[in-house]
C-alpha cells in the first residue's frame, strides 16, 4: 500500500535509491511490516508498505511485485537492504536493471556476530 501523494513522489521525485526492509510485528496479529522508502532532493520521504505473515521467499516477491507497480521502471535504481536472501532470490527478476546494494548497519552487525573479535 502507497498513499496517493507517496505514489506521485516514488515516480516523479525521488531519487534513484530505494531503502527496503522488514519489522516484525510483536502484537496480537504477528505477522511481518515490509517496507520500502525513498527521499526526494528535498528529503522528502516517500514511504511503500506492506503486512505479510512471514519474511519468506513467497513474501518478497509479492512486495517487489508492489512496488513495481507503482514506481515502474527507474533508470539508475539502487535497491539497498540488508543481507536477507530471500530479497536476493527476488530483486534481479521484478528490476532486472537495478543495483543492489548492502546497508552498512546490517553489514556491520552481521560481521561481528560472524568474527567475535578477541580481546588483547
């Protein structure tokens, strides 16, 4: 789901960097928050979501399905999200011309549970 305005900015404004994530949902319902943003040259945010019961490689295709309706095919896109392998298995069919890139923060977090560092 894209709220109207939000619809008109990922595809008229925004820059060609898509941020995509997931939150769990620790209420009643469970289930998965995807979303998906975007900033303008103004910062701006442009905002994307969707609920899911799961983060699996079913779900993903239909959020990436989501968004490709809505902001069609964008020159130059770089899609940025953390290291989950069901985004991977997904992104290169839906934006077969599109980047993908690795966010920092995750990154960063997954080396150092992989290396734990010895202390000297």
């Amino acid at each position: 789901m894209a709220v109207g305005a939000c619809i008109i900015g990922f595809q008229s404004s925004m820059q060609p960097v898509i941020v995509v994530d997931v939150t769990h949902l620790k209420c009643k319902y469970k289930g998965v928050l995807f979303v998906a943003n975007a900033f303008d040259e103004y910062r701006n945010i442009y905002l994307a979501f969707g609920i899911g019961n799961l983060e699996t490689d079913a779900s993903w295709p239909w959020f990436f399905g989501k968004l490709h309706e809505v902001i069609g095919e964008c020159p130059n896109l770089v899609i940025t999200s953390d290291w989950n392998i069901s985004i991977e298995n997904v992104w290169h069919n839906i934006f077969p011309m599109a980047q993908h890139g690795i966010c920092f923060y995750h990154m960063k977090g997954n080396m150092k549970c992989t290396f734990k560092l010895k202390k000297t």
